[in-house]
C-alpha cells in the first residue's frame, strides 16, 4: 500500500469538472508533480489533499488513515503557497514556530526547533527579521520551514517558485529538492512550469482539463508521450501530420517523404491519417552522419541561443525545428539552402 | 463556522441600514406633514416661496462657485509648479494644506474672528473673508484631488512637449495641464461644494447669509419646513457624492469636519 | 521660429538651472501668501495670545494653567472626552463589524459596493440637517417615539431624552460609523485568504487564527481609526449646537459662546482653550498616521 492515495477523486463545481477521476499512488519520500497549465485541475487536486476542498468522489489516505472529509486544521501535511503567505504581524521564528505553538509545545522544545529549520534554510541569523524586510526567495524558504516545523506526513507545494525571478527560481528549486530528499518527506509539487517539473521530481503527472493525461518519470514522459497533450506540453516539439504506408514494415509517408518509425503500428492500416512527433534535438544535418530516416528541407531561419544552435527548416509544409549545440567552429548552412536532415527510428513518436 | 457567520453578517448590516435609513425615513414622512392630516410637499412650497431661502440658498451657490473657484485658479498652478519646478516645497506645502484637518472649524473661525476684527485688518465683515475661509477649508479635498491628478500624469514630459512646440506657461496650464487633470478637478469641486453647501459654522459666526444657517434659524420656530430643508440638503449631499462617484471613476474623499 | 530655436529655448527653461531656483519659488508664492493670511495668522494669533495676559500682554503661562483648574473648563473638557471616547470606541467596533459583514460575510456582492457608497454620503451627513434628522426621529412627537407609543411604551416617562449627552452620542454615531467603514475597508480586503488557510494548515482554528493572525494585523489600523474618530468626535461642534442650542458644554461649544462673549471672563482663556483643542486634534491625527503606516508596511 503506498503512503499516499488518491483514489477515484473527482471535483465538480456545479456543472464544471475541475478534476476527473484523478488516481494516484505516491510511494513514501517520493516527490511527485503535478504539471499542467492553468485551469488543468492540479491546484484543485492539491487543495483537496490539503482539505480546503472537499473530493465530491473518492477517497485520500494517508498512511493507512482515510483523511477526505477531515477539516484541514487537522491533517497532518504542510503546504507552502504561491503567495508565502507568512504571517505579516509575525517574524521569521514567530511564523516557522506558528504551528508548535498551536500545538501547545514547551517553548524550549519551540525554539530548539525554530533553530534547527532556520539552518536547514540556510537563514541562520533571520529569526528577528520580519517578513517585508525579505526578499521573495526568503520569503519562501521561511514558508518552506513554516511547512516543516510540524515534520508533516505529506508536504504539499503549489506553484512556490511561479512569483519569483527566473535565476532565485532554479536555484530555490534545487534547494527544496535536496532538503525534501535530506528529510525523506512525501511531497506533492505543483507548477505549470515542465522545467521545473522535470528537474524536480520523481514522477511527474500531467494533466489537462481536469484529466490526468499521463503519469511517469520525467524520463518517461519526455521520451515517450502517451499523448499529443504530453508530446506538445513537455518540452519543444515537432508534429505533424503522417500517413501510415505500410503498418508491417512501421512506414509512414510525411508529406510525401517517407519515414521510419520504430513504433508499432500494428493498430493502424494503410492511408490512415496519424500525428508525428519528432523533438529537435534528435534532428542531425547529414554531414554528421546518415541515420536510417533522411528528409530533404530548405533552411527557413537560424536562431543562436547560446549553448543551442535553433534551426528551423521546412520539409514539405512543414516548419520543424533542430536544435543542435553551439560549435564556433562548426559551418551552418546558410538560409536559404538546401539540405538533409537525418534522424534515427527511435526518434520518430506517433502519438494519438 | 460559514452558515452560522452569514447569519451573524445579515444581522449586522440589517441593523445598520435601519440605524441609516430610520432617520431619513423619519425626516422625509415629516416634511410632508405640513398640511394638517394630509401628505403634501406644503412644507417643501413653503420653504421655495421665502425669500429668505431664495437669498441663502443662492448666496451658499455664489460661495461655493466662488470658493472653487479660487481653489482652482490657487491649487493648480500651485501643485503643477511644485511638482515641476520646485520639489523642495513640497513637503512645507503639503504639511500646510493638512493643517485644517488638525484645526476644527469652530476653532479656525475663532481665530479669523479675534484676528480679523480689529483695524488695521478689519475684513472680518467682507464677503472676501468668508471666501478665503472655505478656499482653506476645502484646501486639503482641492489639492490632494488635484495633486492625485498630477501624479498620474507625466507632468515634465507633458511640459517640455508643450515647449518644444512653442507653448508658453499660460497656454501649458490652461490647454494641456488641466485638460488632462479634469476628472480630479471635478472630483475636489464637487468635494468642495458639498462642504461649503452644508457648512455652518464659518457662515454662522462670520455672519454671513447662508443655507445652513439658514436651517438652523428656522428651526427655532418652525418645524416641518427644516425638515423639507433637511431633505433637501441630503439629497444634495448625495448628488455630489453620486456625481464623484460617476466622474472620479473611485477617487472618493471623505470629509470629517463641517460638523 | 525654427525646431533649433525652440530646442535652445527649452533647453534653458525646461531644465531648472541652479541659477534660476530662487526664481522658481517664487511661484509658489501665492500660495504661501494665501495661507499665511488666511491660516497661518489666524492660527498663530491663537497660539501666541494664549500664552499673553489678556489685561497686560505680558507673556504667562497662566492661560493654560487655568485651563487645569477652572472647573467649568474642566467639565467641558471632561464631556467632550467622554463623549469622543464613546463615540470612536463604539463607531469603531459597529463600523468594523459592519464593513467585515459587507466584504466577508459572505453576503452578495451588491452589498458592499451598496454599503461604501452609502457610506461615502453618510460620513457628510452632519451639522444641522443631521440634527434635525434625528429629532424627527426621536424627538416627543418623532416617528420611532410615535411606533413605540403605539406600543404602549414611552421612552420618555422612562428618563430618555435626545437633547441629553447619550442622544448627542446617538446622533454622532451617524457620522463615526460610516468614516470607520470607509477607512477600515481597505485593511480587511487586505486580508489574504491565504493567511486563514495557512493559519488552518498548521493546525489553527478559526478563534485561534483570528486571535493570533487576523486581529493583530488588524490592530493597528483599528486603533489608529478609532484615535481618528476620536479627534473627529472632539472637534464636532454644529451638530451639537444645532440639536442642544448649546446646553450640552462641549469644548467646542464653549469656544463658540466665547465667540459671541466673553463668558469665561478672560479672553486668554480663549485662545487657550482653543489651542488646547488644536493640540488635542494634532496628537489625534498624529497617532492615526503612526498607526497607519504600521498597517501599511505590514500589508504590502
């Protein structure tokens, strides 16, 4: 049995389904995300973990204990907001000893453990500090310990790093991350950023419309999307659209060049109409090297990223993009030309 | 806690409109009981025909008019050249249009009076006085309306595009300046015209003809005209109020003094 | 004139050169004229001969110390306190349980967009009409006196009286309240959710998050309003006059018969009296602007 479940959720508000029939089981320590963008159902999903929504269907155990209908003042997760929400009228040692306090622990037992949250957020010397003397990041760390101070079973997140500048973000990130895993603390992450989601976490879910689309490892949904959704949401990609040639020989026809695939199509037959994915980085000139799939383009645009070289070509109707790492020394072609672009079996993904 | 909150959330605002509305309800039944056993607007036709009305209420529009007026023609060129040309002021100006809210009108009369009565300065009986007063009661509502509507404009820029197509300081203020300050302009008149409409305090011991003075005398021997009065400076009230609502798009002021 | 020339002329005018600066200010001149005549002299006259010998003109601290001992100024101060204190304490708790019925009661929207407005009105709604209003609803032969009459129940046989200080008090409350709900509306939108849920979320109920969080948040604003209402209170002087003909000996009132005559028997007393209120108001307003930069700081 799984230290979290969720089981059969769904959520209706009055004639609109925010969450569909949501399942998930969360292994202890593990961190999970929730990705998708905004409206998909994973902040709702989130509240209804924390209690500050009600599941109009299915059950929420934690650890063994069925926790759906409990009030959230008595559940034993932690949740950091996107706004911090510290307490204004408090400081820093105030806001982390908030819940103790509630608690009714013995003041030695309050400090000694504002103490310790202070150095695991590295803010050893801010306990006096009040909240409009610190920065967003700050800020969020104090949440962060705030969350803690309880040693909750499940720690929740939603959306912590979306009101904070780009470089705090991945750094605070890689933060929460290693004290997360330094405590071995159950977390649930919510973000509509798929950068963060991928860095992040163990497992990541993807939603959409209240439906959960796909669930697996970072590794798994990039590589393998279940699902357009997933394909176009995570990451850069190319698709489009395909015509099965010959299900038993995997080829396919991309507006009139053929393709190779190394996905079944069993399921399919000849002149069915499919969607093709390909991401831009396993997209290779052929003066690198031939693969088994070639396709012939012109070069519409060069884009210079800094460490990626973005190419966007045309093949057919099509404008795909290859993404290929910065070499000084390397000879691009120029726009305009013609040329070959190669990839491998592997790298061609239908999706439904 | 939300059922039983919301029961407690009615009960409150129920009591509060009663305590609001009792009295304007009370007020208004009252005026139309000048004619003995019979709701008629007697008391409002009374009051329309007495010269003396016609005299006060006409000489409380004249101050008001008169004393946005001068706030203008004072406040705005003030607040502009502050804002443009000497910014160091602004602290010393500022601190002075709040002081009426520190000196309660019955004081400040006091002091005109004491210091206006005695030659060389003897202007205690000119009209000019009275204006000068209201231009200093309403000076906190006129400018802080007018200086929140400089501060939403890019004054400097606003200026210098102005100069550089030849506009002299006149046209600056007249033709670009308070064009683009309208809305809060209107908002501090309206301000300032509800105050000096309702004011009684400086007409009273200034001895000057005005409204609510006016009011007041009346009420000593009569008594369904003051409340058609009543209800006629209520309704004003809310014209001005209604009117800054429409107009200033929120810029509200509140005015704690006058009373 | 050419776009040169015009560049060269704003070069010079547009951009204050510290040269010019003495000319600058004197276009703030009127201003301070205007105010010096009108406020600033006036008010000063009341400053300086508080401190004179009405008789001699000699300079005397007998002036204010009178006003400590003479028990008919002493009275007047001590109902004018009263009945601000009653007023601001009472217009702040009504006002502050009314505004937070309209935004968080859960109540309809309408409301407190209604109640604002209405709010916006009623805070001018004072003087002589406000008097006035009330006395048709209370007075012997008022509406509310003549309902409960019907009932069989008389107020007045029972010692209630409007022309008394509790029905002045009554009748402030009609501008106290409304002033409370316009100032305090602010704080409580300021009121993030996400306090109440983060407060739950570490175990609080909602009486230990209102102890802990919300009312200490709130403080400060309450207590600066409420000081507000106090000066508020303190400097009313037409209402009073206009419902009591001045039988009530507020200080304001006091002022306003020293105006007509000399009842205190010394004219330094008056001015003294009158500083005494100035004074009064400024440490009001002072303490509401103390108060309310704390709220501001916190809730940014």
């Amino acid at each position: 049995m799984a230290f979290l479940e969720i089981n059969d959720v769904s959520k209706i508000f009055g004639q609109a389904v925010a969450v569909n029939n949501f399942n998930l089981q969360v292994d202890k320590g593990e961190l999970v995300s929730f990705l998708g963008p905004s409206g998909c159902g994973k902040t709702t999903t989130l509240r209804m973990v924390a209690g500050f929504e009600v599941p109009t269907t299915g059950r929420i155990v934690i650890n063994g204990e069925d926790i759906t209908y409990k009030p959230p003042n008595q559940r034993d997760v932690g949740m950091v907001f996107q706004a911090y929400a510290l307490f204004p009228n408090m400081n820093v040692a105030g806001n982390i000893g908030f819940g103790l306090k509630i608690a009714k622990k013995p003041r030695k037992e309050i400090d000694q453990r504002v103490k310790e949250l202070l150095t695991i957020i590295h803010m050893d010397e801010y306990g006096d500090r009040y909240p409009y003397q610190l920065s967003g990041g700050q800020q969020q760390r104090v949440a962060l310990a705030r969350a803690l101070a309880l040693s909750p079973q499940v720690l929740l997140l939603d959306e912590p790093l979306s009101a904070l500048d780009a470089k705090i973000r991945v750094s605070l990130r890689a933060e929460i991350r290693s004290i997360q895993r330094q405590l071995g603390i159950t977390a649930i992450y919510v973000t509509h950023d798929q950068e963060e989601a991928l860095s992040l976490s163990d497992r990541v879910v993807v939603m959409n419309g209240g439906n959960m689309e796909q669930v697996g490892s970072p590794f798994e949904i990039y590589n393998f999307p279940k699902t357009e959704f997933v394909a176009q949401f995570v990451g850069l990609l190319n698709s489009t659209k395909a015509e099965v040639v010959d299900p038993a020989s995997n080829r396919l026809k991309l507006d009139g060049q053929q393709v190779q695939t190394a996905e079944s199509l069993g399921e399919y037959h000849a002149g069915d109409q499919v969607v093709v994915a390909i991401r831009p980085e396993r997209l290779s000139f052929t003066t690198e090297g031939v693969k088994p799939n070639v396709l012939d383009c012109t070069i519409e645009n060069i884009t210079f990223l800094g460490a990626i070289v973005r190419i966007t070509v045309k093949v057919g109707q099509y404008n795909l993009f290859m993404d290929t790492f910065n070499n000084p020394f390397l000879e691009l072609p120029k726009i305009g030309d013609r040329a070959q672009i190669t990839c491998s079996r592997e790298a061609v993904l239908v999706v439904k | 806690m939300k059922g039983r909150g919301k029961i407690w959330a009615w009960f409150f605002i129920i009591l509060g409109i009663l305590y609001f509305f009792l009295p304007l309800i009370a007020t208004f039944l009252f005026s139309l009981r000048a004619k003995l056993g019979v709701l008629s607007f007697q008391a409002y036709a009374n009051v329309f025909n007495d010269p003396k009305f016609i005299r006060s209420f006409t000489a409380s529009l004249l101050w008001a008019t008169l004393t946005i007026l001068v706030g203008i023609m004072l406040f705005v060129p003030t607040a502009y050249w502050v804002r443009l040309k000497v910014p160091k002021a602004r602290t010393a100006v500022e601190f002075i249009t709040l002081i009426p809210f520190v000196v309660p009108a019955i004081v400040y009369v006091f002091g005109l009076v004491r210091t206006y009565s005695q030659p060389p300065l003897l202007i205690v009986d000119s009209p000019v006085l009275l204006i000068a007063a209201y231009t200093i009661l309403s000076m906190p509502y006129m400018y802080r309306a007018v200086d929140i509507g400089l501060r939403s404009i890019d004054v400097r820029t606003l200026t210098e595009a102005a100069q550089s197509l030849g506009a002299g300081w006149g046209t600056i203020l007249f033709r670009v300046i308070i064009p683009n300050i309208r809305v809060s302009i209107l908002n501090g008149a309206f301000l300032s015209f509800a105050i000096v409409m309702g004011e009684y305090i400086l007409a009273q011991y200034l001895v000057k003809p005005a409204f609510a003075p006016y009011m007041a005398g009346l009420m000593q021997n009569k008594a369904y005209e003051p409340a058609a009065l009543a209800v006629i400076s209520f309704a004003l009230t809310w014209a001005c109020m209604g009117i800054i609502q429409v107009v200033g798009r929120g810029q509200q002021g509140q005015i704690a003094g006058g009373h | 004139m050419t776009v040169l020339d015009a560049v060269k002329r704003d070069a010079l005018t547009a951009r204050p050169a510290p040269s010019k600066r003495s000319w600058a200010w004197l276009g703030v001149m009127p201003f301070f004229l205007f105010t010096f005549l009108f406020l600033l002299y006036p008010a000063s006259t009341i400053v300086i001969r508080s401190f004179q010998n009405s008789t001699t003109g000699a300079f005397t601290l007998q002036n204010i110390l009178t006003l400590f001992k003479n028990p008919y100024i002493l009275g007047a101060y001590k109902i004018s306190i009263q009945i601000s204190l009653i007023t601001s304490v009472g217009g702040a708790i009504f006002g502050f349980l009314l505004a937070y019925a309209a935004i968080r009661g859960g109540l309809p929207v309408f409301m407190r967009v209604s109640l604002l407005t209405f709010c916006g009105v009623a805070s001018n709604f004072a003087g002589v009409p406000l008097a006035f209003a009330f006395i048709a609803l209370l007075s012997p032969t008022g509406m509310l006196i003549g309902w409960m009459r019907a009932f069989g129940y008389n107020p007045y046989f029972h010692g209630f009286t409007l022309y008394t200080f509790w029905g002045l008090s009554l009748v402030y409350m009609y501008f106290q309240f409304p002033l409370m709900v316009l100032i305090i509306a602010p704080a409580i939108d300021g009121m993030r959710r996400e306090w109440l849920e983060a407060s739950q979320n570490l175990g609080a109920t909602t009486a230990q998050y209102w102890r802990h969080v919300a009312f200490p948040i709130l403080l400060p604003s309450l207590l600066g309003t409420t000081i507000l209402l106090f000066g508020n209170a303190f400097g009313a002087f037409a209402t009073a006059q206009a419902l009591t003909g001045g039988q009530i000996n507020l200080v304001t009132i006091v002022i306003g018969s020293q105006l007509r005559g000399d009842v205190l028997g010394d004219q330094g007393l008056g001015y003294a009296l009158a500083l005494g209120m100035v004074v009064v108001m400024a440490l009001a307003i002072a303490g509401y602007t103390l108060l309310q930069r704390r709220t501001e700081r916190w809730l940014r």
